[in-house]
C-alpha cells in the first residue's frame, strides 16, 4: 500500500498568509470546513478549521488517514491539551506546533524535510520527494548516537558523496579534529530534547579530501515508536567565509597600511552630522578608537585659527562640489598641535546635491617639519655657496658651468662681483692655461677638471695661480660637477713676503752675531789676555807659596775662559767662515763636532765655487743643525760630509749611520727643524731631501742652484 505525507493545521480561522506560506512551500492547498475529512491525493496540504482544541479533527484524521505522516499546527490561542497533544504524536504526528512557528518560510521547509525525512518508515509523496530531490541545502537524518540514517542527493552536489556512502555510519567521521569534541558534546546535550533547534558551523570532509566550511541547524524530533531523532539541514558556506575572512584581511591590511602611513578615512552623511572615522583616524586626532565622532566635534578639535579656513573650505566643496584639498592644524586632547593634509569627495543625490562628503586625512606633520628644515638647510647652504671665499663653479656632466658663486666672479670677471651668470655657459678647460689643460685619445679635450695646484686664465688673459678640489654629486638629469678653486696668488704673495722677511731676520741675526763674536773676541779676548799677563808679573814679584799656588789657580781659571770666549766667538761667528770660505768652514766644524761628541767624521771631497754671503751662512748653518741632529738623535757611530759642484749646483751631503727616522718621530720633511732648514735656502731656490729608513741611518741632501753673473 502507497503511503502519503501530509501536514495538518488546525487554526480557528484560515489565515491568507499562512495559506500563500504553504501553498509556496507544497504546491497546493485545500480548505476543508469544521468536522468534515477532506479528500487527500499525493502532495496535498490539508488546512482545517476547528473550534474544538483540535479532538475531532485528531478523530477523523486518525480513522481516515492513519498512515500518514502528519505535523500538527495549531493557533497560539488554541492549545491542545496534554492527552490531546500526546495521542497526536503517538498517532504518527511529527511535531506539535504552534501557529506562529509556521509563518516563516523557513520553518515551513525545515517542517517539509522532516515530513520527507521519514522515507526510512513509510513512502515519501511524490511531491515531497521531488522537493528533496532539489532542494540545494543537504538534508540529513540521526539518530541520538550520531549515525546517519538518511543523507538527500544534494549531498552528492555539495560534498562530492553518494548518501549510501554515508548512511550508516557516524556523521563524526568526515568532521574536522579540531571541530569533532564541540559537534559530539552538542550532540550529547540536545539529542534526548524534544523540539531543541541548534545551529552551528564546522569544517566537513569533501570527497575530494579538502575541507568544506558547513552551516547546520539541527532539530531533535521524537518517532512514531518514541525513539528521539536530529533532522539536519547544511549548507556550504566556504566560499561565503571565505571571502568573509580576505575582507577581513584586506581590512586587517588596510587598517595596518594606514596606521603606518598615517593616513585616516572618513565618511561624514550631512543629513545625520555623522562622522565615520576609521580607527587610525581616531588616533590621529587623539580619540579612542570607536567612539563616536561628529561634525561639531571634528571642527572642535580643529586649531583655531584654521577653523574657519576649514569651514569654509568644506562649504565651498559642498556647493560647488569640486574636491576638498587643504592642510590645516588640529589640537589633540593632550595639547599636542600636529599637521593635517585633508581630502575629500562630495557624495550627490539623483538631484545633484550634496548629500555626503567621503575622504582621507593624512599626518603630515613630521612631513612638514622636515620641509621645513630642508628650506632652511638649503637656504643656508645658498647662503654658504654664495658667501664663501673660495671660488665655487657647478657645471653638468659636459664640464658647461651654470652657475658659480660672487668670488668666482670677482677671481674670474672683470671686478662685477655681483653678477654669477657671466660665467654661464664657459666650459670648465677653458678657464684652465694651456700648460694645465689635457686631451684624450681621441684627441678630444677631456671634461675632468684637474685637481690640485693649477694656473687659470683671468679676464685680462694672465695666469693666476689656484688649488683645485672636484667633486661630483649624482643627479636624476645627469652628474653635478663641483669645482673649488682656492686663490692662490695672495697665499704666495704673503709666502714671499714671510719668506723675504725670514731671510731679512736671519741676515740682521748673523750681522748680531759676528758683532757679538767681534766683541767676545776682540774686546773680552783683549780684556782677559791683559788679565793673564797682570797675573804672570804678580807671580814674578810675589814670593809666598800660598799665595803662588792661588795665582796659579786664577791664571788657569783665566786661561780655560779665554778659550771659552773664543770658541763661542767662532760660533757664533766662526772667523774662517769670512776668510777662507764654506768647505773649510765645513772642514773644521766637522773635526770640531768630532772632538766634542767623539763620533768618526770622515769628509769626503769639498770642492766650493764664490757664493753670496748669505748662501754661504745659510748652508752653514744649516751643516750645523744638521749635526746637532745627529747628536740628539741620531744614535750614529760615524758620519760622512761631502760638499761638491755637479754642474750649476752647489750640493752637500750629510749622511749617518744611526736609527734612522722612525715613524712616532714624525714624517720626514714635516719636522720643525727641517721646515727651518729647508726655509733657510728658499730664497735661493734650494731644495732640502731626507732619505731614512728605521735601522739604516739617515742622509740628508741640500742642492743650490748657482747662478753665475
């Protein structure tokens, strides 16, 4: 025998909606009046009107149709009694409920499955079964254990599964580990309550072996022997979570781009004066994230004396609804004044006004300090270019100046210090004299600028001596070329002139001291002589031997000084230096040096030819220091002297056999005492070389040029 599926409703009075609600969900409806049985055929939906509390309709559905399977539904006024609501579910009735759980369309599908869902005790109707068949969420059937007793074909669609590969196994199975304990522990506690209605989400196996996000609702039912089961509706909703979970991320990102970038969004709806700021936004003004914002409190915390600035740019936008572009000040809670680079768009209506304002705001305060402090760096970088005293030219890749600061003009123009353009457009080698310039293999002439001492052409066409730094500096348009010339000419001018009065002081110093030597030896030497024969007679005329040995001691003591005066007379100014000339005045200093420090002095040739007077004392002097070197530092056993005439030079060579210069003692050439030396000679062109190394002595090397009249 063919059994059907029915729902019957028992109401006071058929209600519209409820018939349109059914009529949608099971095709068709039939109104049946009180008391009577109505006549039912595959897929049809039975509403009755009673006035009894639903006895007699329960009578003659119970003697007429007892093989179907029925859901009771009854007025919220009209409750059935106890006995009369157990005798309904007793009989085959799915579920007793009350009129107002049917006026959703949802409740009235979630009351076809379960109708449909009890195809495993009797015969679903054809209508019911196509409903199933079709339906695009997965219905399924448990019992209390969790065992599957029925899955709907769309399993098939949704999950990649058969239902026979389902039913009669747990539903835990194909859930995710992480989700299994919630899914069995629910189970557990709503399993054995009647009419409980749960709803939750979890991960499902597909048979494709990747993981479906479900959505579930579950009803727990009682069946006609009694026994409890769980009627479960899902739906896939991964697509839907995860797309949920990318916006998320994409706000997560957006949230962290602003807040990096400090850039706020706003949206202000004019017809409400509500502001919503993003969450950077609120920090940005100094407000806690999520509070509420409105336009009277945004324009509160603007500065104010850019508040009306502000207001009145804002309605200008509205009116005219051009963009709102403007950096304006705020005043944070705490007093802190900061920057704001303010945007926005006017939103309009299908009428074209204004409506609503949307746009960003941006922290541009630590933007704008360091604008700020790049004006002023730049400002005072123009002021050094112009101010400097050296000359300065920037020219491009191609060596063409373009721009050049006022001493540049005054080195290079005709004195119109003021006017840096009238070196525009020079080329940097042609600044350069013609013994300075350079070519390249191509015959090209080369763009670097040379570095170091150099000579440049002036205005009038003469050389002038400069000293050379380049440096380039790399330009999205191409390389810089910065050109620092230093002038020169009256460095050397008052090098000349120091130079000329160093060799003045030195010739006055050697006029001292031959007047000194003069002195000493004519006038003290005379004096002590004299002495020396007064006490010669004492001896002769005086007869005491106490007295005679005194005398003796006095003429001793005289004879040590008078020796003393001469030789700091020959030191000073040593007689054989004026009468015999430089090599023999080199002669006896050296075997004097000898005597006095006890090092071996070997002379080798010394040859001389007429020098000036002051060429002879300068190189004297300096064979003098030179000595006195050797003894302080020298450490030497032995020294050799050579003084000769190679050519038109007059050389002397002075060579040791000590420590040698060590590197704590300075680098040759740039000690004190040979800057002296090499000073002492400068006026005649003379050129003073050092050859040392530590272990193996030093020599030194003094050439004069010796220009002859």
């Amino acid at each position: 025998m063919k059994t059907q599926s029915a729902i019957w409703v028992s109401v006071e009075t058929p209600e519209m909606d409820v018939v349109r609600l059914l009529h949608d969900a099971f095709q068709r409806v039939e109104i049946a009046e009180p008391g009577s049985v109505p006549h039912l055929s595959d897929a049809h939906v039975v509403l009755v009107a009673t006035d009894d509390g639903g006895e007699r309709a329960l009578t003659l559905l119970t003697e007429n149709l007892p093989h179907r399977a029925v859901a009771w539904i009854h007025s919220d006024d009209h409750l059935p009694s106890v006995r009369a609501r157990g005798n309904l579910l007793a009989s085959g009735c799915l579920d007793v409920l009350p009129l107002s759980h049917v006026s959703r369309r949802g409740e009235l599908h979630m009351l076809a499955a379960r109708a449909a869902g009890s195809r495993f005790r009797m015969e679903p109707s054809a209508r019911y079964e196509r409903m199933i068949n079709h339906s695009q969420d997965v219905l399924t059937v448990l019992d209390v254990e969790g065992i599957i007793q029925f899955e709907s074909p769309s399993l098939t669609t949704v999950l990649g599964w058969k239902p026979e590969d389902l039913i009669g196994r747990s539903f835990s199975d194909h859930v995710h580990d992480d989700d299994r304990g919630r899914l069995l522990a629910k189970l557990s506690e709503y399993g054995h309550r009647e009419g409980v209605r749960v709803t939750v989400e979890y991960r499902f196996r597909h048979a494709d072996g990747s993981w479906r996000i479900l959505e579930s609702r579950a009803t727990t039912v009682r069946t006609t022997s009694g026994a409890m089961e769980v009627i479960v509706s899902s739906r896939d909703v991964t697509h839907f979570r995860t797309a949920m979970s990318e916006i998320k991320h994409r706000e997560d990102q957006l949230s962290e781009a602003q807040r990096i970038g400090h850039i706020g969004s706003w949206r202000w709806d004019v017809g409400t004066d509500r502001l919503d700021w993003s969450a950077e936004h609120c920090r940005m003004y100094g407000f806690e994230p999520g509070s509420p914002v409105s336009y009277h409190r945004f324009q509160d915390a603007i500065h104010a004396d850019d508040r009306d600035a502000v207001r009145n740019a804002i309605s200008r936008s509205m009116d005219t609804h051009e963009p709102l572009d403007m950096n304006h000040r705020i005043v944070r809670p705490n007093g802190e004044e900061r920057m704001i680079h303010l945007r926005g768009e006017v939103v309009l209506d299908e009428g074209r006004h204004a409506v609503a304002m949307f746009g960003t705001s941006h922290d541009v305060t630590e933007a704008e300090r360091s604008k700020a402090a790049a004006r002023l760096t730049q400002n005072r970088f123009r002021e050094l270019f112009k101010l400097s005293p050296d000359a300065i030219l920037l020219a491009d890749r191609n060596g063409v100046i373009f721009d050049a600061n006022d001493a540049a003009t005054r080195l290079f123009g005709p004195g119109a210090g003021d006017n840096r353009t009238s070196l525009a457009g020079t080329r940097l080698h042609g600044l350069l004299a013609p013994d300075f310039r350079s070519e390249g293999p191509d015959g090209m002439e080369r763009r670097a600028f040379p570095e170091g001492r150099v000579d440049v052409l002036l205005h009038d066409g003469s050389m002038h001596p400069v000293t050379a730094h380049v440096n380039a500096i790399a330009e999205p348009d191409g390389d810089i070329q910065i050109v620092y010339l230093r002038d020169e000419g009256e460095r050397l001018r008052h090098e000349a002139l120091l130079r000329n009065l160093s060799r003045h002081q030195g010739d006055l110093l050697e006029a001292e001291r031959t007047r000194i030597s003069r002195e000493v030896h004519d006038v003290l030497g005379q004096e002590l002589t004299a002495l020396k024969i007064d006490v010669a007679w004492v001896v002769r005329h005086f007869g005491e031997d106490e007295a005679l040995g005194r005398l003796g001691d006095i003429d001793a003591r005289l004879s040590s000084t008078l020796e003393t005066a001469r030789r700091i007379a020959h030191e000073l100014r040593p007689g054989i230096l004026d009468d015999f000339g430089l090599a023999a005045a080199i002669d006896w200093q050296a075997r004097q040096f000898g005597k006095r420090s006890g090092l071996t002095v070997r002379l080798g040739a010394m040859e001389t030819r007429e020098l000036p007077d002051g060429l002879t004392t300068a190189i004297f002097r300096i064979f003098q220091e030179l000595l006195t070197n050797i003894a302080r530092h020298a450490q030497a056993a032995a020294i050799d002297v050579s003084l000769t005439c190679p050519g038109e030079n007059l050389v002397l060579v002075v060579k040791d056999d000590g420590v040698g210069i060590r590197e704590k003692d300075g680098r040759a050439g740039e000690s004190l005492g040979l800057l002296g030396m090499r000073e002492r000679i400068a006026p005649w062109n003379g050129r003073l070389t050092v050859h040392s190394a530590p272990g193996h002595g030093t020599t030194v090397e003094v050439l004069v040029p010796v220009i002859h009249s």
